[in-house]
C-alpha cells in the first residue's frame, strides 16, 4: 500500500475513529480519575483520596455478595444460553427444515423481542405466591411441598431472576448459532457420516469445532451482559429482600444515585470495567489459539 493510500484510509475512518475516543475511551479514563476523588452530584468540591475509595469496595460486604450473584447469573447463562443454545441449534439444523424450522426460529426470538420491564412484570407475577402459575403448577403436579414466596426468600429470589433471564435469553443465542452451525459445508457431515459417525459423534466432532469462535464470542457477550445486569433486579426485586439480589450494577447506581457517593461509585464502575475486559482478554487468546479454519 502506498503512502497516499494509507493516508487516504486514514482520513476515510479518522472521523469513527475520533468519535469511538471521544465517546468511549475519554469517558472510560474521566471515571477512572474521579474515582480517586470524592465527591457530590450537588456540590462541585472534590476531594482527592487516593485509594481509599478501592480500599473500602474491597472490603465492602455488598461487594461480595454482588460479585457472587454475577458470576452466578454468569456461569449458568454461559451453559444454558450457550451450551444449551447450541445444541438447540443443532437439532433444529437436524430435524426441522423449511417452514418448521422458520417457525420455531422464530418461537425461540420472539422472547428476545420483548422489553425487559414488561418481561420482569410478567414474571413478578409467575413467582408470585398467591396467583403465580410457578406455584399453581407445582400443586397440580403434587409438589406442594415446593411452593414458596420465590421473589421474597433471600434463597430463591436470585435463582428466579437468573431463570427469567435463561427463558429471555436463551432462543437469541440459539438462533445465532443457528446461522453459525448452517455454514459449515454439509460435505463434512457427510464424510464423518460415511466413516461411520452418529450424531452425537458428528456433533462433537463437526459442529463444536466449527462453532468453537461464535460460541466465544457469544459466551463473551453472556459474561459481559452477566457483569452488566441491573434492570431484571431492579424490575423485580430492586436488590432485596435483604441485599440478596444485589448486582454490581444496583451497587454502583444506589451508591451513585441513591447515597450520593459519586466517587464511590466510580470506584466500583472501575472495577467492574476491569474485570470485564480481563474476561474478555483471556477469552480472545483462548479462542485465537483453539481457532479452526476450513
């Protein structure tokens, strides 16, 4: 490439190039500095404190249990969503072709489609106690035994939220690794057919590896997301009962919002942004090294 040409590229992506820094990169570096500061939404003081802001969130009991709910939430989207979505994906591939298949793509997304306040509405009402069919269901079944207040039980609101989302979720990633699973040349399946390969066999050794980046990346997104929950919380239990549902997210706006801790908050949207992108990093150089190309 020549000079004028690199110049000519240059210019053609200087202006996204620009507004990418100025829209992300600079605000990411502001919070960074204010975090070592504290200071008030309504009074323009700052106060340089140093570490001490990182000090306190890493010794804050809120923290702990906030990370302990993402990480969870993370974890079972990663299998659900993705594990599952994929083999989803794949009987759907199978066994439903043409229209069939276009109509339970379509079943799967529509939940994808729907607001996430009207999704935590709906729910609210499926937990509830009274007139939920979670609890109506599990009567008729004869497992009365496990009917409860599920969004009021610091032991089960959690494990509810994390099941809505599942339900949400779920059909979107399969629909993606639909697509995925439907470029791979049918002539591989057919010769791991011809040697004599099942399936599951086919599955495993066609299907995973030549998913293997859409379902990094995929699973990358469900982490980042894991990290970034806060409506469903907010829409169903606002964190409660007892801080049990307590995200990194509600932290960060009841610290921000709700005590007026500006600098706080900072802090703790620091940390969050650094453990997102180490995930993210580590994620990357592991799928660049599993990577397979045709």
């Amino acid at each position: 490439m020549t000079t004028t040409s690199r110049v000519r590229s240059l210019l053609w992506i200087a202006p996204t190039l620009i507004l990418v820094i100025g829209l992300m990169y600079v605000p990411l570096l502001q919070n960074i500095r204010l975090s070592f500061f504290n200071w008030s939404i309504f009074d323009q003081e700052m106060n340089f404190v140093g570490w001490e802001n990182y000090r306190q969130a890493l010794v804050d009991p809120f923290l702990g249990t906030a990370l302990r709910n993402n990480i969870a939430y993370a974890a079972v989207s990663v299998v659900v969503q993705v594990g599952f979505g994929l083999v989803l994906a794949s009987l759907l591939d199978r066994f439903a072709t043409g229209r069939l298949q276009g109509f339970l793509r379509s079943v799967y997304f529509l939940p994808a489609t729907i607001s996430m306040t009207v999704t935590g509405v709906l729910f609210t009402f499926v937990y509830d106690p009274n007139v939920g069919i979670l609890n109506a269901a599990l009567e008729a079944v004869g497992l009365d035994f496990l009917t409860r207040a599920w969004l009021a039980e610091p032991s089960t609101a959690m494990g509810a939220i994390i099941a809505m989302s599942q339900w949400q979720w779920t059909g979107y990633i399969t629909a993606l690794l639909l697509v995925a699973i439907q470029r791979i040349p049918a002539d591989l399946y057919e010769a791991a057919s011809l040697d004599g390969a099942g399936p599951v066999r086919q599955f495993f050794a066609v299907t995973v590896p030549l998913t293997r980046e859409m379902v990094a990346i995929l699973s990358l997104v469900t982490v980042s997301n894991a990290l970034l929950l806060f409506n469903e919380v907010v829409v169903m239990t606002g964190g409660g009962p007892n801080n049990s549902t307590q995200v990194l997210g509600t932290i960060v706006y009841q610290n921000a919002f709700v005590n007026d801790r500006m600098g706080y908050a900072a802090t703790m949207s620091t940390l969050v942004l650094a453990l997102t992108m180490t995930l993210g990093i580590v994620q990357m150089i592991w799928t660049r090294r599993k990577r397979v190309t045709l």
